[in-house]
C-alpha cells in the first residue's frame, strides 16, 4: 500500500468534490473545505448535491472517515501536507478568468501557514497563476521557503468525472521544486505504480497494473497552458466538425460518414467529431475566452479562437432555422424538448445550449414542454415555469399532443426511447434532433420526418396515422 498523505481540498463543487472522494479512495486522508455551511451540512449527512456517477457510492463509503467537511479553512491548513484550490474561476466580462476566489483563498491559507505546505492549483487558471499565489502569500508576511505553489490541472468530464480522475490519460504535475514534487507524485503514486488497480473493490476503466496512467512533470507554466491548449483544442475540434456538418447539409452529403472518414486518420482520431447545437459547460466557454485573453495580453494573434467562438453561437441559430423550416412558422407551436444539461448524465445548465434554445423558442412565441432526468431542478432556478414553458415528469409527458420533438442534449435514455409509443404520442410525428441520437433509416421507417445535423433530412415511408391507424393503435 502507498503511504497515505494528508490532503486539503478547498471548494466542494464539481472539481472539488470528485478530487476529495477520489483521493479518499485512493487511500489519503482528506478534509474538504467550503465557506458554504449548507453544502458542508448536505455533505456531511450524504448528499452530493451534484449529479455525478459513482459518486453517491464513494461518498457514501468515505464521509466523515476518509473525508470531512468544514468550513474551516485554517485547521485545514493546519493539518494538510497538500491544499489543493479548486474554487470557481469565472468568466469576466471582459473574457478573462475571475481569479478573485483564487486569491482570497490563498490570503486565506497564509494566515494559518506555519510550517512547510504545497499549495496546489486544480481550478483552471491562466499562466502566471502560480505566480500570483506566491506573490498574495508572501505579502501576507509568509517565509519563502514554507510553502511552494504547484500547478495539477484536472481533465474531468462531466457525468464520467469519477473513472476520468482514477483512470486518467495523463496526470500532470507542474512543480519548480522537487520537494513539491515529490509530494505530488506520493498523492499520485497509487495509480502510477498501478497498485490501486490490484484492490478487489477498486473502480474498473482503461488503466490497470500493467498500463498505468503516466505522469508528466513540467513546469508550473507549462502546466498552466497545457490544461487551457487541451480545452482550446477540442473546441476548435467540436467547432470544426460543426462547420463542415453545416457544408454537408448544403450538399445532402452526411457529416457522420465525413466524419468516421477523418476519424480513422491516426493523426486526427475519433473523439470530438460529433456535430450539434455547440458546446457549453463550465469549462470550454470560459478556458476558450480566457486563452484568448491570455493570448491577446502577451501580444499573440490567437485569431482562431475567436471564429472557434463563432461557429459555436452560430449552431443554436442554424438550428432554430431548422425548426421554423420544419414547422414554418412558430408563433403558438407546442414543442417538446428533451434534455437541458448542457451534455448528457450531468445535471450542469451552465452555459447550456438547450437552455439558450429555449429561450429562444420562447421568444418566438412557442409553448415548451422540457424534460430532463436531472437538470430540471437547476434550470428551473434560472427559468421558472410559466404560461410559456412546462417542465414535463418524462419524455411522454413532454411529447404529448406536441408539434414536434426537440432533442437537445445527448442522455443515453432519450435514445433508447420507444419510437412506437413517440409516435403516437405526438401531435405530428416530427423529430428534430441537435444530438444525432438517432439513425434517420430507423425513423423513416417508424413514420417520422426527421431532420438532424449534418445529415439528410428525411420523411416517412409511409404516413401511419392515415394509412395505418390499426398499427398505431396496436402501439
């Protein structure tokens, strides 16, 4: 067994969170901090307060052992060899990261500093970051050579977040001392040896004993820009393959084989070539402003960002076009929608392209009736139900007598819908689907007109409620 070391985690949110009940099931012993004392009380009596797989087990099996919650910060400090920030980092109006709450934490560790700590950055910050960490706690009359700052970017996706963190492609560690050093890599020794995979009761995913996940050491920079180039990066990948999903419907050809086409390239690969209504989230949003920001202020030309940003506002405006193409016109349209997460198996709306579609639809004059397996609670926080917008109990429930169906987040139960019972539950069998959920033969032949992204679209072989009414009925 590795050794276990003491670990601080400040920030109890989607990042925090995860890393605090996953270095738990690594073996350390973890106290993970908020101001919020609701959170920390929720957390305490067992609730995640997020939507995350795996994560109501793991808490489950550590809280209040393995992992406790305070909200104070100072006894934290006190107590932890490693304090690992993971706060918000907003978006500013101008762009940049809001680093405000990485500031006042680190004002607020110096003054419980008084022997040697890692202070470690796991939100996602700009380069210089580190810098000014060092620089707010020795302004708070802190000795040089207490503390040293390290930058550990995490890699996480939203809903998968527990499997990304045990089963990483890569641990990235930026540390300018090898004492810091050090320390991470004994945090992170458990997966790199690959002992934790010999547990009986440990999380399968890709990494096992003899293909542990690696571990890069860099410098805090380079740490620093590799988790912004990393989110940059597979934006520009989501936006490419948005832009030419767009050429292929200007020519009836279809995005999906054009994309396995590249895809199959070893250069290029597979992932992030999936079109649709764009991307959203905490993260790719505000990592692609703040790179650019970042850019701009160094003075490099980091144009591309830019119309990266572009193509992705301009898919939710393509894709109300294709709803009024397929409805005509959309003043007093009943529609069904199905998802409000920004992706599917999570329960996060920030910057949520389905939420922005509902507005949208809403201004035109639409009647919405929205269903998502969690993200309801959230969305209706910030777009209460009113003589405009319903939130539905299930699929059905929003599909009943609509004009049509709108697919706008990717969950897995959405396409494995019954499409007999859709069918007939509808006003008009029309599905209009962001995600490309579904195969357009397979509604074409369950009687659907059938429009998507980047593909033909497609009408029934055969009109079932005039040709077939005992068929539908039957369903």
């Amino acid at each position: 067994m590795s050794e276990a070391i003491s670990i601080a985690v400040v920030g109890s949110g989607y990042v925090g969170l995860v890393a605090a009940v996953c270095f738990a099931e690594m073996g350390h012993d973890v106290i993970c901090v908020d101001n919020d004392e609701r959170k920390v009380a929720a957390l305490q009596g067992g609730d995640t307060l997020i939507h995350e797989n795996y994560l109501p087990e793991l808490l489950e099996r550590y809280r209040n052992t393995k992992v406790r919650f305070t909200t104070d910060l100072a006894e934290a400090t006190r107590e932890c060899e490693a304090i690992f920030i993971a706060v918000g980092t907003p978006q500013s109006e101008t762009g940049d990261a809001d680093l405000s709450y990485v500031e006042a934490v680190a004002c607020e560790i110096a003054r419980s500093l008084t022997s040697y700590k890692v202070i470690v950055e796991k939100s996602t910050v700009p380069v210089y970051t580190n810098e000014w960490i060092r620089r707010a706690i020795e302004r708070n009359g802190v000795a040089r050579e207490l503390f040293d700052v390290v930058s550990n970017p995490e890699f996480l996706r939203e809903g998968t977040a527990v499997v990304d963190f045990l089963h990483p492609d890569r641990i990235v560690v930026g540390a300018d001392s090898e004492r810091a050093a050090a320390l991470l890599n004994g945090i992170y020794a458990p997966l790199t040896t690959g002992e934790y995979y010999t547990r009986p009761s440990h999380i399968e995913g890709v990494c096992n004993v003899a293909t542990p996940p690696p571990l890069l050491n860099t410098s805090t920079k380079s740490a620093e820009i590799i988790k912004h180039a990393s989110n940059a990066f597979l934006a520009v990948k989501i936006s490419f393959i948005n832009a030419v999903s767009n050429l292929c419907e200007a020519t009836d050809a279809n995005v999906e084989q054009v994309a396995r086409g590249i895809g199959l390239d070893s250069r290029i690969g597979p992932k992030f070539l999936r079109p649709g209504i764009g991307y959203g989230g905490s993260c790719f949003p505000k990592d692609v402003a703040a790179f650019r920001s970042v850019a701009e202020q160094l003075g490099i030309d980091f144009g591309m960002l830019s119309e990266v940003e572009k193509i992705n506002a301009s898919q939710k405006k393509r894709f109300l076009a294709k709803v009024r193409s397929a409805l005509w016109t959309l003043r007093g349209k009943r529609l069904a929608v199905l998802g409000l997460a920004f992706k599917g198996e999570t329960d996060d709306i920030r910057e949520s392209p389905a939420i922005d579609l509902v507005e949208m639809l809403i201004g035109e004059g639409c009647t919405v009736a929205a269903y998502d397996p969690a993200a309801i609670k959230r969305t209706e926080q910030e777009l209460p139900a009113g003589a405009q917008l319903r939130y539905a109990t299930d699929a059905f429930d929003a599909a009943n007598d609509a004009d049509a169906l709108l697919v706008l987040t990717d969950w897995a139960e959405f396409a494995a819908i019954d499409l007999d019972k859709l069918y007939a539950t509808l006003r008009y069998p029309i599905v209009i689907d962001g995600r490309n959920l579904f195969d357009p033969s397979v509604m074409q032949e369950h009687g659907f007109t059938y429009l998507s992204v980047g593909r033909p679209s497609v009408g029934p072989v055969r009109d079932r409620r005039r040709n077939d009414p005992a068929g539908v009925a039957a369903n």
